[in-house]
C-alpha cells in the first residue's frame, strides 16, 4: 500500500492545517489543489483525517482514520458518489445535510473532489453555504487546478497546494510497493512528479517505446516532409498521447538546461543521451517548443483531435528550430 501519509506530512499545505488546528483556528473551508488526477482523492483523505482526528498528527490508526480510509464515517461525507462528476443534486443533498447535527464527532466535514469538471451550476449553488455554513460544518473542496473554480468560490475557501515531490521522496514513498526498483527509478525519472503518473508508467510495460519516438522525432524530423510520417506514429498511441506529450515537454527542458551548461539540472541522462544528435535546436527554440507544448496540452483537454494537435505542435518545433535560426 502507497504510504500518502509520507508523501503529505513533510508539505507546507499539511503544516498549514496542522497549524491551524494545533491553535484551534481552522478555516471552515479549504481547497486543495494538486495536479495529480489519480491520487487526488488520496490527499483528500489524509487531510480529512488531519481535520478530524483528534491526534495533533492523524494517527491513521483510530476508529475515525480507519472510517475515513474506507469512506464510511458518518458525519464525513465524500463526492462525488459514484464516477460522474459532482451535480446539483448532490449539493442539494450537501445543504441539506449540513443542517443536521453530526452523529459522533463535534463537526461534520463534507469533501468535494471537483478535479476540473466543477460546472458553473453546480459551483453557484455551492456558494451561499460556504460563505456562510452551519456551525461546525467545516468543507474540504479537491481540484487539480484553481483555474476550474470560480472567483467568488475560491474567496469564500482558503487555498492550499501540494506541489509535485522529488525523486528521492517518491522512491521512498513507493518502493516498498513497486518492488522492482530499477523500473521505479526509471519510472520516477520520467514522471512530473506525482505518485499516480509514476505508478503509470511503473506498470506500462510500452511506455519506454513513447520515449524511444520522442527522442526519434526530435532526431529525425528536420522539414516539413517528415511532418506527416511522425505524427502518424504518435496518433497511434492513443490514449498514450499526454504521456508523449509529458515525455517530449522532459526532453526539451533537458536539452535546455544542457545547452545552458546546467547539467545538474538534467532530470533525465539517458532520455538526453538519445536526443544528444538533434539539430538545429537552440535555447530561444528550446523554449518556443516547451511553450507550444503546453498548449497543445490545453487543446487536449479542450479535446482538440489527435491528428491535428499532432501535426500542428510538430509543424510549431520546426517553425521555431528555422525562425530562431535565422534571428
């Protein structure tokens, strides 16, 4: 079992909180914001622990840790319920039920797992009850960036973050349940620093072949021929197109601070070894490069279609490699 309590404990979001509660003046809301999609609920948890459990550290051991793990306590409430994204109905049920004294505890804690899929109706009828709440309802709101809530929502809650840990933290956190630790390290050193990409790529046994296409498209493609022949290679990873992506934003960053002569920023020696014979990149293409892939990342998630994002973002490396060629 991953140890999220590890992860979590040493971060200023959870030092904040701990704060808080140590002086007894916590925030009726709080929202957590972590970019890691498939762990997110993980966090949520252990800060609904830290929230309730009477330990000055959540115990993870005492009846209310053990209810929260398995989303059964009582007076704690999880949503959504069930895959779909949190709706109106459920906030219904929220307001309905912050008015009912708690059954066990002196407070009742509702957590909302928003990720990005909050919608507009859904926030509005969240508000009047976050900025004023029941007394000893207190609201623990999970996104995975504070771009998807709304202005007057994130001013009614206080915001705190758990950013993506380093390689020495994720190893220790996970190596006890990813044994192979040679496939760990490999893993970790490709990820964005979250436990649910690390485990990802852990357990995608292909996943090494998108790197082997990142480093061969930075290589080979050289005009605007090669254009169609790449990005048909890449279109057929499908569902694995963000981790190209994710891969290809690590291979510039690398060749960046390579060039800048940073080597000790490198995150990743041997995806640099296997770019090492690309050409014509230079710092100002580098980072046009990494611009535009962060956008093709926004148009992703805006389910732009596979081809044309493809070949739109490999047409921009070439226009930015010749551009600033010539500058």
């Amino acid at each position: 079992m991953i140890d999220f309590f590890s992860l979590v404990k040493d971060t200023n979001a959870y030092k904040i909180v701990r704060g808080e509660k140590s002086k007894n003046t916590l925030s009726h809301a709080y929202i957590l914001v972590c970019s890691d999609e498939k762990c997110l609920n993980n966090y949520l948890k252990e800060f609904a622990k830290l929230l309730t459990c009477e330990q000055f550290d959540a115990c993870n051991t005492c009846r209310v840790c053990n209810l929260i793990e398995k989303n059964r306590h009582q007076d704690i409430y999880f949503y959504p319920k069930t895959e779909n994204p949190v709706n109106v109905e459920d906030v219904a049920e929220i307001i309905n039920e912050s008015i009912i004294k708690p059954i066990e505890l002196n407070k009742k804690l509702f957590v909302i797992n928003f990720k990005d899929n909050a919608s507009l109706s859904v926030q509005n009828k969240l508000l009047k009850t976050l900025e004023e709440p029941p007394k000893n309802v207190f609201f623990l709101i999970g996104v995975l960036s504070e771009h998807a809530l709304l202005q007057t929502v994130k001013s009614r809650a206080k915001k705190i973050e758990i950013f993506p840990f380093d390689k020495e933290k994720l190893f220790n956190a996970l190596k006890n349940e990813l044994t192979d630790e040679v496939s760990l390290e490999r893993a970790i050193s490709l990820t964005d620093g979250t436990v649910g990409q690390t485990v990802k790529l852990y357990n995608d046994k292909n996943f090494f072949s998108t790197v082997d296409l990142v480093a061969e498209t930075l290589v080979n493609m050289n005009s605007s021929k090669n254009v169609l022949e790449y990005s048909t290679k890449i279109t057929k990873l499908s569902q694995e197109l963000e981790d190209f992506l994710s891969v290809l934003e690590l291979a510039l960053k690398d060749m960046l601070v390579s060039l800048e002569g940073k080597e000790n920023l490198v995150q990743n020696k041997e995806l640099l070894a296997k770019t090492k014979k690309a050409t014509g990149f230079n710092v100002a293409s580098l980072l046009y490069g990494l611009e535009k892939v962060e956008e093709a990342k926004k148009r992703k998630k805006a389910n732009a279609t596979n081809t044309m994002l493809i070949e739109w973002l490999l047409l921009q490396i070439l226009e930015g490699k010749f551009k600033w060629q010539k500058l």
